[in-house]
C-alpha cells in the first residue's frame, strides 16, 4: 500500500502529526512519501527529506494565496499523483486552496483522500481579533468545498465533532474520531527539582488569553509569590508590558527546534492555557509528552484532555487571578504525581505507537 502524508500550509507542530503517521505506516510495510511546505524543510531529518516532495511556501494568508493561486504547483502536483497514484493521501494542516487541488486530483489517480479537520467551525470569531477573524469565514467556506471532495475526514475531539456536524450537515464521507498523535521525543528525564517555569507557549494572540497570563504574572510580582515566569514565542511579541517584568522571561525566536521546545518544557512546573476558545491544543498534549501538567481554562475541547487534579487544573475562564494562584499552588504541591500521570496519559493516547490501533478503521483490508 502506498500513502501520501503532508502539510502545505507551515505550521511547525504538524511536522510531528505528519512524521508520527508515516513512521508508523512504514513499519506495517507501508509505502510512505511527504507532501510538505518548503518552509518545513529545516525540520525535517535527511531521511525525511528523501522522501518528501516540496510545494510553495504557505506560512499565513499572502503566502497561501499566492502558492494556491501558482500554476507550476498544480501542475507539479498533477505530474507526481498521476504518475504516482497512492492508495491513500492524508493531509493535516488545511491549506485553503492547495489541498482542494489534491483532493480533485485523487478523483482521477484513484486515491482515497482523507482530511484531519482540526478547525471544523469558529463559533465565535470575534474572540481572534483583526484580520483573523474575517478570514475564517473565507478559511471555513473553502474547508467546506474541500470536504465535498473528502473520502475520510478525521476529528480528534468530541468538541470538533460537534461543531463539523454543525457546519458540515452535508458531508456524506466517512467521520474517524482518532486523537492527535505526535512523535515520541520525551521522557521524564529532568528532576522535579529542575523545574521552575509557568509556561505560556505564544504568541500571545487574543484567543489564547493573554491578558490573564499577565494578570497572574503581575499579581505573583506584586506579592512576591516567587513564581518564574515564561513566555515562548516564535513571533516577535511587541507589547512592552511582557518585558517590564522581573518575574517573567521571554523568548522569542523565529525557528524553535523540538530539542529547544523539549528543553523549555522539561524545565516547566507546569504550561498554562488561559484559553477563550479551543477545539483542542497541541500546547497541552506536548506538554505531556514530557510529563508537565497543565492549568487552564475549560473552554471548548480542553475539557477532554485536562483531567482536573490528575494531569491539570481546570477553572473557568472568568476565574479571578487568586483562583488561578491556588491553581498552580496545587500543581506545584503534586508535581510528583501529577508529572507521571501526564506521561502515562500521552503514551497510552496520544504517543505515535497508537496509531495501528485505527489503521483497520482508516485503511480498511488493506491494514
């Protein structure tokens, strides 16, 4: 069998989903080849690079526009898929025009397209702020289009199976409910003890909460809590008020290797997710991956994966800032615990050696 895994539209966690399905695909003696934005190759391993094909340079909108709307990429995507013809092509991050081509294609080179619909349907939109939020209604209508041409679509929360079936009422494919699966790159190796950051991973958008994240920094300041604080972001943060802090660190680099970001979080008491809206979060299934627990918001599909008083802390998003503090009073006080059970949780769910578990559901006989 023959499958095609990629992400045309650059986002840096998808190289792990991608490489976690193809790693496990080639040790059931599957045939595997990556579909990856140019923008994704710094990542990726020489063996990796061997077997990838490379389209455009999606990273936001102008650039997705532009690669959707070039023709040398279709005709390159053409050329590889008809000559080619995979049994199965499975596309992660959406790519708003990209991945519609792919999905006509697989019509005519006899494939079965399956998209991971991660995003199904932004209920409220205002939340994003600027232009995001206009954009998603013009993200959502070619995501619908996209789904008309869908053999497979896969959800990974009960929350974005919610909202596909509010959005896409029409969608007459196959629905796989399947959690996020990840390379395995962790281990509790750092001693309890080497932990000293309340983690929030950037940038520091409007929908993630930000201005609770400050409140809490703020508040352990003033009060001289002796909290350290982190903030990671791979774009610039520009407001001034996260570097007048004593108690809060920012780091900011364009490119984050997953050794640096393993590093950072191996170092965390904790990550914390003040979210306003989430259909689920990479932040703290990763988180995970190295045993760190994490407070949160329970908004949307956090809920699910955030086991309060296990491997989190869950409150409300109108929590004050002193319920927020007991929080992480708590998580400190049981990191022990705390730390094995998230481990355990992302090996048993959400570590790449669970994907054949759905391989029969996914690809049928031929599994």
């Amino acid at each position: 069998m023959k499958i095609y895994v990629g992400s045309l539209q650059y986002s840096p966690i998808y190289k792990s989903h991608c490489c976690a399905l193809g790693k496990q695909c080639e040790k059931y003696g599957y045939s595997v080849r990556y579909l990856f934005s140019q923008e994704y190759e710094w990542m990726l391993s020489e063996e990796v690079k061997e077997k990838t094909i490379f389209i455009g340079e999606s990273t936001g909108i102008i650039s997705a526009l532009k690669d959707g709307l070039n023709f040398k990429h279709i005709q390159k995507l053409s050329k590889i898929l008809l000559e080619d013809r995979p049994d199965y092509i499975y596309m992660y991050n959406y790519h708003s025009f990209l991945n519609y081509y792919i999905a006509r294609l697989s019509k005519k080179c006899g494939s079965t397209f399956i998209q991971h619909v991660q995003e199904p349907y932004v209920e409220n939109k205002e939340v994003y702020k600027g232009i995001k939020q206009y954009w998603l209604y013009v993200f959502e209508y070619f995501q619908e289009k996209l789904l008309k041409k869908t053999d497979i679509a896969v959800i990974s929360s009960n929350r974005a199976l919610y909202l596909f079936e509010k959005r896409c009422q029409n969608f007459f494919g196959r629905k796989i409910m399947i959690p996020l699966m990840y390379e395995d790159m962790g281990n509790i190796t750092s001693n309890i003890e080497d932990r000293i950051y309340i983690t929030f991973i950037g940038p520091p958008v409007a929908a993630k909460g930000p201005e609770t994240f400050l409140k809490i920094v703020e508040y352990s300041e003033i009060h001289n809590l002796g909290f350290n604080f982190l903030m990671i972001s791979r774009s610039k943060v520009k407001d001034p008020r996260y570097y007048n802090k004593n108690n809060l660190k920012v780091f900011h680099k364009n490119k984050i290797s997953d050794v640096e970001m393993a590093e950072f979080i191996r170092h965390s008491l904790m990550t914390i997710t003040p979210y306003k809206v989430a259909t689920q979060s990479s932040v703290v299934l990763t988180s995970y991956m190295y045993g760190t627990p994490v407070i949160s918001t329970d908004v949307g599909g956090l809920c699910e994966v955030v086991h309060h008083l296990r491997t989190g802390y869950l409150l409300k998003e109108n929590s004050n800032v002193e319920e927020w503090i007991n929080g992480i009073d708590f998580i400190k006080d049981n990191l022990l615990e705390m730390s094995e059970n998230c481990r355990n949780y992302f090996v048993a769910e959400f570590s790449e050696i669970n994907w054949p578990k759905y391989f029969k559901e996914m690809f049928g006989d031929e599994s």
